[in-house]
C-alpha cells in the first residue's frame, strides 16, 4: 500500500457516535445540498483551493456553518460553544458506545478459554 488515503470496507470503519434516534435527520438534506449548490458554482477549482481557509468563497463558509451548527443541535439542543466542547462531547458518547462492546469481548473471552484466567 502506498502513504495515500484509502477508504474501503475492508480497511476503514465509522466508529463516529451518532446523534439519538430520535434526531430528525431529513432537516440536514436542504442544508447538506446548501453546501454542495457553492460548489457547482466554481468550475475547476480543486477542493483544495474551496477549502483553503483564506480563499474559502463566504457562500461556502456560510453553508458549513449553518450545517455545523444544525448537526450540533442534534447532538445537544444548546449545540456547541466551540470545536473543542464538541469534540469532548462526540468523545464521550464514543466511550458510552464502546463500554458495552469491551464488556461483551471480556464476556466471549471468559466463555472461550472456559473460565481461565489469560496472561496479559
């Protein structure tokens, strides 16, 4: 394998907490294709260039925001006050998510080596 990304079944999977059930998601589609609409509008820029934090077209910045904020709301009805109170957050559901997974494994290991204790 080459240092690229490279994104497939087999190698990589979504581990991100998704917001409750309950969180309507079909809001985020007008504002998924806000996003997309700014991109049509720049014919042969590279994402590269839309993405550069000083070039970004405001149209662009606009709609990221907008989705940002929308998405957060689904997580937490207040959103988040910055990057980093949403990145403890999103954290600490995965946390919730992943206690359940590592009991069930010390579970399945107990019944597979019938009890014994493991070297570790």
């Amino acid at each position: 394998m080459k240092s690229d990304y490279m994104y497939s079944v087999g190698v990589v999977y979504i581990t991100f907490p998704m917001p409750p059930k309950s969180a309507n998601l079909s809001r985020l589609e007008p504002l998924a294709q806000a996003v997309l609409d700014p991109l049509a509008t720049h014919h042969g820029a590279s994402l590269a260039d839309l993405y550069d934090p000083y070039l970004m077209p405001p149209n662009l910045r606009r709609a990221h925001r907008v989705l940002d904020r929308a998405v957060g709301r689904l997580y937490r009805r207040t959103g988040f006050a910055s990057e980093r109170e949403r990145v403890e957050h999103l954290f600490a559901l995965y946390e919730k998510m992943r206690t359940p997974l590592s009991a069930a494994a010390a579970v399945r290991r107990h019944r597979i080596h019938g009890g014994k204790k493991l070297a570790q």
